[in-house]
C-alpha cells in the first residue's frame, strides 16, 4: 500500500468561471465562487448562458421574445457583479453567450476565453440517469480539463 501524502498545498485558482441562471442553484453556486474568489483572490467572471433549446419553437421564431430574454440576462448579470463587488471581490467580470446547451458554451467556449483554472456550476436534479446531477453540470464535470466544483445546495 503507498504512503499517504498528506502534505500538499491545495491549489489556488486565478480565475473563476461561475455558471449562473435563474434559480437556487445558480445562485448557490455564485454565493460558493464569490467565497472561493475572495478566498484565493482570484478573479472572478460571473457568465450566463440563453440556452436556445430552453424557448419552445414559437418563442425561438420571435426576435422580440429572443430579445427580452437578453435584456433580462444583461440586467441580472449586473446585478450579480454588483453582488459580488459588494462581497469583495476586487476583479469581478461578466459574459454572456447563447448556445444551444450551457455546458458545452462554458466548456469549449468561455473557460478557455477568460483561461478559467476552476468552473463553478449547480447542481440541477432531474430525474434520470443522473439523478441528482443534472445533464449540464454533467457534462462540465465530465468534459472540462479544469477544475470543477459542482454545488448541491
């Protein structure tokens, strides 16, 4: 049997990418990025992501309702910065995409953009396979060549 090391110097990360959208989770997980930003003094960048798959077909025709989602998710995003500013952390960013599925945006797209060294995303239980992690949380844990903390409650 190898002798436990116990001797290791956890990892401070540099930049953060938390994943947030409208619910318990997203929030939960940008209270645990902003804690872990002022923890290491990282930078933090705060992203949301218009899943295109989540409008049904009529409302994806519609430029105006398209519109208004954006207009939404720009005001949250600042909000969240403010958030986060308020909380101390001192280099705080947002971005916002849209993409057919969240994971895949943060993964291939945003995390290599801002050279992300931790992703931060909630857990969103569905029923399934996974069943207490959800598919997009899944798919980040899975796929990313980065840390990744995954947050249930």
């Amino acid at each position: 049997m190898a002798e436990l090391k116990l001797n290791v110097t956890p990892k401070q990360f540099k930049t953060i990418l938390v994943g947030v959208d409208e619910s318990e989770q997203g929030y939960n997980a940008l209270a645990n990025a902003i804690h872990q930003a002022r923890e290491d003094d990282s930078k933090l960048i705060i992203a949301s992501i218009l899943e295109m798959g989540d409008l049904s077909a009529i409302s994806a025709l519609h430029l105006d309702v398209i519109k208004e989602k954006r207009v939404e998710i720009e005001k949250n995003l600042n909000k969240y910065k403010a958030y986060a500013e308020e909380q101390g952390v001192k280099q705080v960013e947002t971005v916002f995409d849209d993409s057919v599925k969240a994971g895949e945006a943060l993964v291939e797209n945003i995390a290599p953009e801002v050279n992300a060294d931790l992703i931060v995303v909630g857990a969103h239980s569905r029923e399934g396979f996974w069943g207490s992690i959800g598919s997009q949380a899944a798919y980040i844990a899975r796929n990313a060549k980065i840390s990744v903390l995954v947050v249930q409650d």
